[in-house]
C-alpha cells in the first residue's frame, strides 16, 4: 500500500465515521475530509465500501 492508498484509506474512514454519526450532508462530508468533486468521492467511497455514501449511511447508521 502506498502513501496515495492510504490517505485515500484515511479520508475515506472518517468520511464513513461522519455519515454514520452525524447529521452532515454527503456535499459537506466529501469538503471535509478533503475531496474536490462530489462524483469523485462517490466513486472512491463505492470502491472502498461497495455501496454509495447514502447507502451506507442508510443501512448501517443508528441515527446521530
């Protein structure tokens, strides 16, 4: 795993951490852990998790 992998692994994590334990809107998360695009954030975080960020916070949030 190289450097690149692995900031994209750690933005990627907080980002999971945010949609499940907060109110924050997917185009605020995306800003906040470091993403220029929403659609390339999308892509990075389906890859990583296998489901959209809504998906995710859909199915595995227990409300924040």
């Amino acid at each position: 795993v190289n450097l690149f992998e692995r900031l994209r692994d750690a933005r990627l994590e907080m980002a999971g951490s945010l949609l499940l334990h907060t109110d924050l809107q997917i185009k605020a998360i995306f800003r906040e852990v470091g993403y220029k695009s929403l659609s390339g954030f999308e892509e990075a975080f389906k890859e990583k998790f296998g489901m959209g960020p809504s998906q995710y916070r859909a199915r595995f949030s227990t409300g924040a």
